[in-house]
C-alpha cells in the first residue's frame, strides 16, 4: 500500500479563544464519492453526487483515484492521498479491494455510488443520527477544534479543499475515449493538520494552491473511522 505524502502540520501552543455558539446545528452529512475519469461506470455517480452537492445540509467531495489510469488515460484531478484515504475505508469496511464508483456517507456506512436509493438512504439516515460534534471556528489563519468526546484513540483533523465549480475534461484515451466526463466538488487538496484528543486544539492553515477552491475542515476517527464535525468558514 502506498504511504499519501502528508505531513502533519504543527500544532500551535497558543491559547484556544472561547467562541459562542454550537457547531451541531451546522454539521453537514458528508457524501465521498470515489471515482475516476477512466471508470466506464461512474458517470451516473458523479452525476448523482453533483445533484446532492446543491440539497442543504449535505457537503459532497468527489475524490479522484488513479489506480484506473493504467486502462490509458491519467486521470487529472487524482492524487496519490485521495486513493490512500479510500484504502483506510477499505479497510475499515472489511472489503477485499478499494473499487469505483464508492460512496462513504459520515466516514460510517458505504455502497456503490451507482446505487442512487441506497446512497440517499444512507444520508436519510445520518440525517437522523445523534450528533455531538466539537465547535469548529477559522480565524487568524487558523482552525480551532473544540473539547467534545474523543474517540478511542483519538480523532484526526483534516483539511479539504475543492473546486465548487462543475468541472468537466474530455477523455481522449481508455475505456471513456471520446466522452466528456462531468463532476462537482472536485477535491484538489486533503492534508492531515495533525491530531486531536478531545481537548481545545489549534491548527495553522496552510494557504490554498488555487483561489478559487473552498476550504473545509473535517474531524474524523482514525484509520477511516467516523465523521464527528465537518465546517467550512463563513463568508
């Protein structure tokens, strides 16, 4: 298995400013899908995710893999670290083998992204779910994670950013030449900050490579475990 190259970046020793409010309420479902542009079978996929990209309290992230780039077309929105990161879920799923289209609802359940019912079950589903998320605030170039029940173990924070706008790049070689493959929320960017053990934690944000991306910060259990928050900043 192939190691992402991320580096965890260092936590800062400063003082954890006390913010107002709760982030429960702003804690969306959080929709991966796993796909590629030279997977003959993930067209409905993305374009079933690009539709709950736009339903309120639900953030979708398509993530680009590249182990299909060998049928003869490099995909252009893969790295290495988004299959990584689909291999902890395999893993954590107990499957044989990381596969395309998938969709991990939460970080917690997961099915074939061609299945359209069964993927908004799944996020009926953990629309219901109890939630108990940290508070999740920006400021300063900064991120601060708030106290919440840790998991065994410890959580993880990672930053995302990706590309709201709909991309669409036409495949000129494999099992889709001639096809324009279309996608929403691209994923360009995931980097682990660093850890988090249930106790106030800042983290620097790195400055994005692209102006036009969004930022989110997920806090999740280890080795693919579950979402506990997901936030974005305001504005």
């Amino acid at each position: 298995m192939r190691k992402a190259a991320l580096f965890s970046l260092v936590v800062l020793a400063l003082p954890i400013p006390v913010f107002a409010g709760s982030a429960a309420a702003k804690t969306p479902v959080v929709v991966e899908l796993y796909t590629a542009q030279g997977c003959a079978s993930c067209g409905e996929a993305n374009a079933h995710v690009a539709k709950l990209a736009d339903k309120e309290g639900v953030l979708a992230l398509t993530f680009s893999v590249d182990y299909w780039d060998y049928l003869g077309w490099p995909d252009t929105f893969a790295k290495p670290e988004f299959a990584d990161r689909q291999k902890a879920y395999v893993a954590k799923f107990a499957l044989r083998e990381p596969y395309t289209p998938q969709v991990v609802v939460d970080g917690a359940v997961q099915t074939a992204g061609s299945k359209a019912q069964k993927v908004d079950a799944l996020v009926a589903g953990a629309e219901k779910a109890p939630r108990d998320p940290p508070d999740v605030h920006f400021a300063g170039g900064r991120v601060y994670v708030g106290s919440a029940r840790a998991p065994k173990g410890g959580g993880e924070v990672w930053l995302v950013r990706y590309d709201p706008r709909e991309q669409e790049v036409a495949v000129k070689s494999g099992d889709n030449k001639g096809q324009t493959i279309a996608a929403r929320n691209v994923v360009r960017e995931l980097t682990r900050l660093g850890g988090w053990k249930g106790k106030p934690t800042a983290f620097r944000l790195p400055a994005a490579q692209d102006e036009g991306l969004k930022t989110v910060v997920l806090v999740q259990a280890g080795h693919g475990g579950r979402i506990l928050g997901a936030a974005e900043p305001k504005g």
